[in-house]
C-alpha cells in the first residue's frame, strides 16, 4: 500500500525498543513512504533494545537523548539536521514510564518522588521535545508534531494510577504548544489516543490483558493494532493532514463512544449466570 506520501520528508522518531514498540512500526513505515528518519531512545534502552536492527532496516542513524535532558534534545536536533541535510518536518513522541506502576503501587499509595520522574518521562519531555526544536528553529513550515496517549486521560482505568495524570498534561501540552507554533510557524501538535496495544510499556500495566480484551469486545471495529497506529501516524506527517492541530485524536476502534456492546454484555451475563 505505499504511496509515497512522505517523500522528501524528514523525521525523528523517539522510543523504539523492540519490534514490538509502536515507534518501531511508525519508522518502518515512514521510510516506506519515502521518509529520511533518525531514531533516538534513552542511552539505557539502546543497551536494552534491538533499534539498531530498526536502523538497519530503514536506512537511519541512531541519536541517544534522554528526553527529559534539554542538552541531550539540543544534541539531537542538532545532528539530526546535520545528517539529515535539512530541518526537520515530522517527530514522534511514543514515551511513556511510570514508576508508580512499575511497582505496582494504587492511585491513592503514590511515591511523590516516583510521581514526578513519570510526569517528567512521560509528559514534560513532550514540552521539552517541542521546546528544543522551538529554540533552535529545527522543524519546517507545516511540522507536524504527534505524541501518544491513551484514553485514560479522560476516563477511570483502574490500575493506571499516574499514567492517567501524565497522559491528561500530554494532551494539555499539545494544545497549548499547539497554539504557539501554530502561530509562529504553521506547526501543528497532535496526540494520538491508541488502543490498549501489547508493547513492553502496555504490558507494564496491571491488569493490562483484561483492558485489551474488554476494548477489543467492545469497540465495534476491534482494537487498533501498532501497525494501525503507525498508519495513522503516517497520515498525521503527510501534507493531507495540514489543518488537523491541537487536538486528541482517538484511534480505537470506537471504543471512546461505546457504552455497551452485545459482546461485552453477553460475556458479563453468561459470568453472573455461571456463579
Ligand atoms: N501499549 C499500549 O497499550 C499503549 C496505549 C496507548 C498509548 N500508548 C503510548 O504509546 C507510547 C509508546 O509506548 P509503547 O506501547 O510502544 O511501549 P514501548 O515500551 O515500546 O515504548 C516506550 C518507549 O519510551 C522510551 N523512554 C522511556 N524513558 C525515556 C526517556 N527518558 N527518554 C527517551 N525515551 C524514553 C523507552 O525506551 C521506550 O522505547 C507511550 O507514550 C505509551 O504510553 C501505549
């Protein structure tokens, strides 16, 4: 299905860990649409991670910065344009990490400390990211910026304790930063809200397999895979998307507009019958 839609296009992409990531699929098909990328992850997950496999594969670099380090986002902005001969026109924000949850701690047991390295992690660094580029003038007219979230920024899941916080101040971010380099340079700053999607960060989540299954019975088209999103994504980069900004984006399935479904009710009748 390539089209070609991002030819000419250059683009970052942070968080690709392993052929399971979300980033891993959006890189994969930004350079089959014609993109230049460079892949960056925190100098700790390109020891972990498999992403020079991904550069390989796409024909890319490979730029550690910690997304929360203002000089490591310079360096990268930097050396990207460098590399890549010329300003940037799409980035990727797929971060997300929270401590709180890692530990397996509940919304009302949190460890302020760990709190705020997971806000730092998960949402400032989207501030961060599109600060540095803002400070160096690194993206292009019509930049189209995407950050991933999940719709626990609006609704109760359980188990996703600060998460849901930090995906609420993402959001914020892109419409906020969205006004300004609307303003200053036609950029535009989106979040895509995703499906539950089996990656090492969902997978953290307790109760991760229940959501999953729960959104895929009852979003009428099923969850969005990862390669969904990444096609997503690749809409969201291309210039058939210019006037889309400041908003979040829901790709689920339908799930954000269901109440109840046949499937789910029938699933949830036949348990209260069998007890
Ligand atoms: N998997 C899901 O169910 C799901 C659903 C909705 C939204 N999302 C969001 O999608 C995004 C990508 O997650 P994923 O599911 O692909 O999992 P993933 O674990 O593959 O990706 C998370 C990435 O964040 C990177 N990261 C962590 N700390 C960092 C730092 N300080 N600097 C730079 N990078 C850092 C990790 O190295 C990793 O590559 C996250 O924002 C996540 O919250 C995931």
């Amino acid at each position: 299905m390539p089209n070609g839609i991002l030819k000419g296009k250059k683009g970052i992409i942070f968080g690709a860990l392993d052929n399971q990531s979300i980033a891993w699929k959006v890189a994969e098909y930004a350079f089959r649409e014609g993109a230049e990328i460079v892949l960056t992850n925190a100098p700790i997950a390109l020891r972990m991670g498999t992403i020079n496999e991904l550069a390989e594969k796409t024909n890319s670099i490979v730029i550690p910065a910690d997304a929360t380090n203002t000089e490591d986002l310079n360096n990268l902005y930097t050396k990207a344009i460098e590399h890549l001969g010329g300003k940037i026109d799409f980035v990727l924000h797929s971060i997300g990490m929270s401590v709180n949850v890692r530990k397996g701690k509940q919304y009302y047991e949190m460890n302020y400390d760990w709190t705020l390295k997971g806000m730092d992690v998960s949402a400032t660094s989207f501030h961060k990211t599109i600060k540095a580029a803002w400070d160096l003038d690194a993206l292009n007219e019509w930049g189209s910026v995407v950050g991933l979230s999940y719709i626990a920024a609006q609704r109760v899941f359980h188990t996703y304790n600060d998460m849901a916080d930090n995906k609420a101040l993402l959001e914020s971010i892109a419409r906020s930063f969205g006004y300004h380099y609307g303003l200053k340079k036609n950029v535009r700053i989106n979040t895509v809200s995703q499906s539950p999607t089996i990656t090492t960060a969902g997978s953290g989540v307790s109760g991760f397999d229940g959501f999953f299954k729960f959104a895929d019975d009852l979003s009428p088209l099923g969850n969005a895979t990862a390669e969904d999103c990444a096609n997503y994504c690749i809409s969201l980069f291309s210039d058939y998307t210019k006037k889309i900004t400041m908003q979040n984006l829901f790709h689920d399935g339908g799930f954000s507009n269901m109440g109840m479904s046949a499937k789910v009710m029938d699933k949830y009748m036949r348990s209260i019958e069998e007890k």
